[in-house]
C-alpha cells in the first residue's frame, strides 16, 4: 500500500505483555453523579440565573424583619398613596414627584413629610410601606412554598413509593383515592376549609395538603414501577435487603431527579394558588400582606397609582418565570442523555 | 454416575404462573423437575419466552412459586415466608449474577457500597476496616483495582461491571450461584475473560453453578449437565457432550443447527432445522429417562424408541 | 467490480463534558456493487458511528473533521439534508438493531411499508399498498394482504425485523446497512433472518454493509470483512482471508476467544485481556497494544500502517514489518492458517 517505513530494528521486541491491572485503568476522571448534575446545571445560563434570582429572594425573605425598612402593618394615613422616592436622588419614577391634574408635584411636599422620610416603592392607601409588605409578601409566598414541598415529600414520595412497590391490590386501592382526591377541586376544598377555619395561612396549607402531592404519588409511582424492575433492585431483593432499606438506598437516590423537578412544579403552583385565594378575598386576612392582597389592593388604583401593583406583579411574575425555567433546567441537568 | 453426586438443588413438578385467573394468564414455568449437584455447572438454555430466566428467579425466590417443591440441601424453600430467619440464612446460601451490566447496579452508589451490600445486610463485617478490607478482596478475586472502590458504576466498561456484579454476589460466601445470562450482553472478547473467572472462582470456592443463556455455544463449554427449555417446559437434559452429540428433541436440534459458528466453510454447508411447535408437542408428552442419565420430553410410545 | 460507496479517510469526532471523543480515527472503506460487507467491532469501537455517518444520521454532538463518503461519482458529505432526504430510505436504506423499537406502534404494517414508496416515488396510494404486500410477502410475511392491516405488536420480534426489512428494500435500494439486525433476536429466528438477507441480495440486487460484533454470523453472511477496533480498521479482505489467514493480533485474539462447539471444556477459554481504550485520550501508538501479548515497543510509539498481505487483505499490525520477529499466533488461529492451506491446495487457484 504505502512504502515501508524505516524504522530502528531494536523497536521490534515483544514486550511479553502479561494480563496485569494496568490494563484495568479507568480513562475518565472521577466525578459523582452530583457533580455531574451540578455542572450541566451551570452551564445552563437561564437555570443559572433563576437560581441566583429565587437564591437573593430566599434570603431576602427570610432576613426580612431586618431587610425591610418599615413595619409592614404600621399605618400612617398621613402619608397614603405616595410614589415611589429613593433618598433624595432625582430618578423619574423614583423622586418622589407624581401627576396631579396635568402638573407634576411633588407628593412629599405636599403631605409635609419630613426631607428624610422616604418610601422606596411608595405606600399603600393606609400609608403602609409597599416595599416592606412586598418582602412580608413574597416571605409568605416563600412560606407556602416550602410547606406545599413538605407536604409533597411527606405524603406524594411514600404514597407513590409504596403504591408503586406493592403493586397489586394496594396499588388498585390506592390509585382509587388518588382519582378520588384529585375529582374535587381545591378551590371546593378551600372554601369548604372556611366553613371550619377562618381564612388564613392554616387553611390554605391544608387545602393545599390535601390536593397537591397527588401529582408527586403518581409521578413517583409510575418511577417506582420502571425502577423495581431493575436488576440492582433485584440483586437487593436476592441479597435479603428489606423493603425498607430498598426504598431508601435504592429507590430514592434513584428518584431523586423525579422529586427536585417535580417540586420545582409544585413551588409555583402553591404560590400562584395562595395568591389567587388571596386575591379573590379568601386568603390571608388584613392586615397581613400576601402577594395575592398586595395585586388586589393595586388593583383597585391601578388607574391612579399604578405602581402600587406593578411591583407585586414583577415579583410574583420572576418567582414564577424563575422557578419554571430552573425547574426545566434541573430536568435537563439530571438527564445525562441531554449532555451536548 | 448419578449415585455419587449429592444433589445442591432439587426443583421438583415447579410451576410458576402469572395473572392466575385472568385473561392474560401466563404460564411461565409449567412442571418442571430437574436435580443439580454440587459443584456441576447446570446450564439452562432458551429462546425468550422459555421461561428460562422466571426459573431461575422462582428458584432463588424473587417469585412465589405457583406450586412444585424447591429442595436447597433437601430443604423445601419454596414456602419460606420474606423476612424469616430461614430467609435470611438463604439469601446467603444462593446468590445471583445478571444479565444487564449497565441496569444491574445502582447508578447512584459507589462500588465499595455496591459490593458491600450483602455484608452490610447480614453484619458480616464487624466494623469499617474489615468492610474495606473484605471489598478489597473480593475486588481483587475477580481482577479489579481495589483503588476503584470509590468510584461510580458508570465509570467502568461492561466486563468490568459484571465482575463488579460477581463481586458483590460473592460477598456473603454463596454456595450456590445462579448466574442469569451473565455474558449475553457482553462483547466477544470479554465474554471469555469473564466465563474464566466465573470458572476459576468455582474451583477455588468450590461453588455449583446454574447458568442460564439463550445459545448452546457458550453453555456447552460451561457447562456439566444441559436442560433445554421450550415454551415453560424442559424439553431435554442430559450431559452436555451428550445434547451436542446426540440430541433427541427437535427442538434442541433446531437450536444447535442454528448456531452461528465462525469459519465460513461450515457456514456454507449449514443445514437449518426448522421446529415446528404443533407438530411435535401434544399433550401426553412428559419428561421421561429415555437413556441413562439423558431425558426427553416425550409421550410414552415415542419413549419406547429409545 | 464496480465500487458504490467508498469511503475515504473518515474522522468524527463527539464533544462531550470530558472533552472530545476521536470516536473514528481515519477509517477507509469500499463496498463493491452486489456485495456483502461485514464491519465487524466491539461496542464503543466505531462501526455504528462509521455506517450512521454515510447516512448523516449521527448525534447532535456529533462532528465530521474530515473524510469523504463517494457514493457514485458524489461526495455525501457535501449533500444538504434535502438532497440526503432523496438518498435515505431510497438509495440508501438501514435496518436497525432493534425491532420492538424501529416501528411505529400506531400505524399499520402495511402503511409503514407503503410509506418510503410515497415519498420517494410518484404512485397512487392504492399501487403503493400493492407493492408494499409484494415486499411482505418477499419477505416471508405469511398472508400478507390481511396483515397488512395489523399493528406492530401483533407480530412476533422475528416478524418485526423481517417487516422492518421491508421497509427498508421497498424502493429497492443500491446499499442496504444492516446494524446489527439480529442482536436483539433468539438464534433461531436470527439464523432465518441472515437467510432472508442472503436470498433478497440475490432477488434485488443489493449491497449489503453488514455490522456486527459477532464473526459467527459474520461467517455466514460476508463477502468481505473489515475488523475494527478503537476507531480504526486494522483488517480487512475476503471472508476467507479473515477467517483462514488473520494477521491482526487482534483478528487472532476475537476469533480465539469464541468456543466453538468442539472447544474441549477442559481448556480454557482465551480471552483478550483488559478493556478497550478510552478515545478522549486515544494511545500515541498501536490502540490495541496495551492488550496485545504480541506487542512490540513500536506499537507503543507509532501506529502501525496497513501492510498488504494480498491484494484483497489488509492488516495494520508491526508484526507484519519486515523486521518483525516471528510470534507464533495462538493455537486455533494455527489450525485455522492449516486449513487454509489445504484449500488453497484443493482449488484450482
């Protein structure tokens, strides 16, 4: 084919190889299955993003008795409606200054606020800073995210599981309430909550409670019924490991990208529904602050003030464009076929 | 030949159905009987659908049989109840290898934890160090570099796996190991070195072996003894020379005709066996010693020919 | 003979987290009009990836770095996808290794069939079904005309391949690429499965690109055999070459390690030891070299070239250098080189 290349003769000595464990060497560097996530999850830019958003959102709320400049519920009818002002700092929009028969004026002047008193996005028509109900709000909406998790981790992973294990008639019975928990509606289930509870955050958290992790139980289940199936779960089986044990070494670690995107699901399903409840008056009560009654209030002076709803609505909007898009993103991140 | 060996297992009239009484009833296993002594290779060879595998797991009790005995060390362990102290022991006495190297271990675990398993379920190491030191060994018995305990299953190639999933059935000392197509997901040039160790490790454990696999060109080399299974029924059993050399049932024949073999001369002058299932199964068949030590699933006047 | 398709230096390589995978290293290839090829490979070794390539039908991640695919007086590379649309399917069609997987369970095997016929060609509805129950029945579909109108699961998986071939040689296509077609399949309907390929070449006309990583049937199937291995051919010539004079320590190891039914049991089996190289950081020298027992110090600095051994074989291995020292190959290998002799003694040739 081609000439033969010279080459020194000496080159041409068995080296004898012998079956040894050099020959066993692994070529690619050790990562764990996490570190692999983590780093297509960063690479993800939008996921990264909606990540460091929902982060400085958390932390925000949960420092919020320090973060936040005012009392939420202190009201000062002296100072209602006024715009939005940062310090003295002439920013349009944020200066204080707003539109009162064709003129502009300014709004601190004209209540004789005091020149370092100053409301960073305006108050409310009880006078109550926006900013710190806005902080109290989204800590609320924080607060009925975590719980509606809870609920989908304590009840939707075990029901899931073990309808999913058993299989059989547990499986057929279980599925029965499942169909039957998710034919009523929550908003039913809500106001028939009201009949007992007064409105409040108990009595969304449990509205909540008893429809949400319906979801979480059949995904997890239909998980379960792949994974048990497998042969690792079998040899677990054949090594006398209880049933138990399989489902916390075997079956969890294994679902574990099901139950983070599906909670990534749930979060903005909870908030936009306490939200919802709030706005249509059957939330949280005044004088507490909630996204939900933040939109309703501004809603009502949307016309005049509209600054008064396009903050909660920027805020609930970001939480829950961020939790989607991060929520998309952990999928592809714990999907190692995705890799590209 | 039969008197001197001790028989490890006795699987006697099995039968293993599903969805028993519906519409989909199958019956995956349907009377089978067969005796495997200790310290044989035992092979059982199908096609999909022979209930060739549901065997193998109603034997090693993933599955309750429908009826039929199941004698480990002429104990019935076809009755005993998940979670009993028997149960325990037996978990330790008969183990299991897989088919799928990719599915058959725990994507999320590391392979000292993998291995460990069985020794953490039984507390047969009494602390971390001898947990360490027993993975160690175990990797080492079957050629891997014990610094790769901390690594993640998908890090290694397919033989390296399957001698990871041998690892960890050896762990708690089985006398008896069913090994469930363990090479038929392999390439060529690892099916070899893992048929080695499985042999080598027999003979230094002195362990009886139950393989299971789709084609005879493997088992035939493994194993002592051959049961061939067709549509949840040992049609043939006999020494492995005898079903190479002198196989009885057309459907063992049609199974080794169908062999591929890798010399073209051969292949060119390949004879294929077409088996026909009606014509050569009705229901006054049953297995029956036609020769001395070979068995054919056959009806009685058929039985008298030989 | 006229070569169809010849491929000529192909480079691909993949991007993934850990860098780039070299999954192909410069692999060149003909297929003869009317003949069977047999690419024969362990997983991982390329020859999925080197047939998908003439296709365009690689991973998104997937990258051409060089090469040329010459199909007739063409290059396939330089096709745009509308124009590698005209080819699939029509010129060129595949058959996948999976059954359960390559139909589509909503449709009717016959409009399935049918369907290449429409796109391709401009018949009616009604002549496209006609032919498609032609083909059925050309591959040994039992009554095709009522079947037809069955669904996927309805048939057996060796039904499912022969309906899957079907699809395949509807347009009667020059090159038919079988990935490996019967890996998913019992012995038996694998062996009517390799008789069914063998019996369309002769009725249709087609070449035949055969992968596999099994050289039994590649014994009953092939013209001609290219042996692959991390990326690259190292062998390649007539099926007889390969079977009866391997030279590639490689060819030795993978026919040595299969049992063949007289392999005494008291032997033991040979293996290749080890495990194939990882192609993020292929080897400087020979791929094979950490596994060969025959290896010299030159493998692990160069990799071999090929070196002709006659004018239909190929083999890229320093033993075959002049300079190299006799190595005697294993034991079968040397009952395989004996009755090569005596072949060649026997015929006329």
């Amino acid at each position: 084919m081609e000439q033969v290349p010279k080459i020194p003769k000496e080159k041409f000595k068995l080296l004898h190889k012998k079956d040894n464990q050099a020959q066993e060497s692994l070529g690619t560097p050790s990562l764990t299955y996490l570190q692999d996530v983590r780093r297509r999850l960063f690479s993800n830019k939008v996921a990264t993003v909606c990540l460091i958003l929902l982060g400085i959102m958390v932390l925000i709320s949960v420092f919020a008795p320090v973060v936040a400049p005012h009392n939420p519920n202190t009201q000062r009818v002296e100072y209602s409606n006024l715009p939005p002002k940062i310090g003295n700092l002439d920013i349009p929009g944020f200066n204080g200054m707003q539109n009162m028969d064709g003129k502009s004026v300014d709004a601190y002047k004209a209540v004789n606020a005091p020149k370092d008193t100053y409301y960073i996005l305006g108050t409310d028509y009880l006078g109550r800073d926006l900013l710190s109900r806005i902080i109290y709000g989204t800590r609320l909406s924080l607060i009925v995210a975590v719980l509606a998790t809870l609920v989908d981790l304590i009840i939707g992973l075990p029901y899931g599981i073990v309808s999913g294990w058993k299989g059989g008639k547990v499986d057929t019975f279980l599925q029965r309430i499942i169909e039957i928990v998710s034919s009523v509606p929550n908003l039913v289930v809500v106001i028939l909550m009201m009949i007992i509870l007064k409105p409040g955050l108990v009595s969304i958290v449990i509205a909540i409670a008893l429809t949400d992790w319906v979801t979480m139980a059949r995904l997890i289940r239909a998980q379960t019924f792949q994974l048990k199936e497998q042969e690792y779960i079998l040899a677990a089986r054949t090594l006398g490991e209880s049933s138990t044990k399989i489902a916390t070494k075997h079956l969890i670690p294994n679902l574990s990208s099901t139950i983070i995107i599906q909670t990534m699901f749930t979060i903005p399903n909870a908030i936009f529904f306490e939200a919802f409840l709030s706005f249509i008056g059957i939330g949280i009560p005044a004088p507490n602050a909630s996204l939900g009654t933040l939109l309703s209030d501004g809603q009502k002076a949307f016309r005049f003030l509209p600054y008064q709803m396009w903050a909660p609505a920027l805020i609930l909007s970001i939480i829950m464009i961020a939790t989607n898009l991060l929520g998309d993103g952990l999928r592809d991140a714990f999907d190692p076929q995705s890799s590209d | 030949m039969a008197d001197e060996k001790t028989p490890i297992v006795q699987v006697k009239h099995l039968k293993q159905y599903f969805n028993i009484g519906k519409a989909n009833e199958v019956k995956a296993v349907d009377d089978i009987s067969f005796d495997i002594y200790k310290g044989e290779t035992f092979g059982l060879v199908g096609e999909s659908g022979s209930g060739k595998s549901t065997t193998g797991r109603s034997i090693i009790r993933l599955y309750n049989p429908t009826s039929g005995q199941i004698l480990f060390e002429g104990d019935d362990i076809s009755k005993i109840k998940n979670r009993s102290p028997r149960m325990k022991q037996f978990r330790q006495q008969m183990q299991m290898i897989f088919q799928d190297p990719y599915a058959s271990l725990n994507p999320r675990m590391k392979v000292k934890d993998i291995i460990a398993e069985g020794l953490d379920i039984n507390n047969l190491s009494k602390n971390d160090d001898e947990r360490t030191q027993r993975v160690e060994e175990l990797l080492n018995m079957v050629h891997l570099n014990p610094e790769h305990m901390s690594r993640y299953p998908y890090e290694f190639s397919g033989g390296q796996r399957q001698r990871i999933g041998i690892a960890r059935a050896l762990a708690v000392d089985p006398q008896f190991i069913i090994a469930d197509e363990p090479i038929s997901a392999l390439d060529v040039s690892i099916q070899a070195q893992v048929v080695n160790l499985l042999q080598d490790i027999q003979k230094q454990r002195n362990l009886t072996y139950m393989f299971i696999a789709h084609d005879l060109s493997m088992v035939k080399y493994i194993s002592d003894r051959i049961a061939v299974m067709y549509s949840g029924k040992i049609v043939e059993l006999a020494s492995a020379d005898e079903i190479y050399n002198n196989p009885l049932h057309p459907y063992t024949q049609s199974l080794l005709s169908a062999i591929p073999v890798p010399d073209p001369e051969v292949e060119k002058t390949r004879e294929r066996i077409d088996f026909d299932h009606k014509k050569h199964f009705s229901d006054d068949q049953r297995l029956q010693e036609v020769q001395p030590g070979h068995f054919l699933y056959c009806s009685d006047e058929q039985a008298k020919k030989y | 003979m006229e070569k169809i398709l010849d491929v000529k230096n192909l480079n691909v390589d993949f991007s993934t987290y850990n860098g780039t995978v070299h999954a192909i290293r410069g692999v060149d290839f003909h297929l003869n009009s009317g003949e069977t090829l047999a690419i024969v490979g362990e997983s991982g070794s390329g020859k999925s990836v080197t047939v998908r390539t003439v296709l365009q039908l690689m991973a998104k991640n997937a990258k051409i770095t060089q090469g040329e695919i010459r199909y007739h007086d063409e290059d396939l590379l330089k096709k745009s996808e509308k124009q590698m649309d005209d080819i699939r399917g029509n010129k060129i069609s595949m058959i996948f290794q999976d059954p359960m997987t390559s139909l589509d369970p909503t449709m009717t095997i016959g409009k399935q069939v049918a369907e290449p016929l429409l796109i391709h060609n401009k018949v009616s509805k009604a002549d496209a079904l006609k032919r498609a129950e032609e083909v059925l029945r050309l591959v040994g579909i039992p009554n095709p005309k009522a079947r037809m109108k069955d669904y996927p699961h309805q048939f057996s998986g060796g039904q499912r391949q022969r309906i899957v071939i079907a699809i395949a040689i509807v347009n009667y296509p020059e090159i038919l690429i079988a990935d490996e077609p019967t890996t998913a399949l019992d012995v038996t309907v694998q062996a009517q499965i390799i008789d069914l390929l063998k019996e369309l070449q002769q009725k249709i006309g087609t070449s035949i690109i055969f992968i596999t990583h099994d050289l039994g049937v590649v014994a009953g199937i092939a013209d001609r055999v290219a042996v692959m291995y991390a990326g690259k051919l190292v062998e390649y010539g007539n099926v007889d070459e390969i079977f009866y004079d391997p030279q590639h320590p490689y060819t030795w190891g993978l026919l040595d390690s299969m049992p063949t039914l007289d392999t005494d049991d008291q032997n033991r089996l040979n293996s290749i030891p080890g495990t194939p190289p990882n192609l993020l950081n292929p080897p400087k020298g020979d791929a094979f070299a950490p596994r060969n027992a025959y290896a010299m110090e030159i493998d692990e600095e160069e990799q071999p070239p090929f070196f002709k051994v006659s004018k239909t074989h190929y083999a890229a291995t320093w033993l075959l250098h002049p300079d190299a020292p006799k190595v005697e190959p294993p034991k079968s290998i040397q009952q395989r080189f004996e009755k090569y002799q005596q072949m060649l003694g026997g015929s006329v040739k």
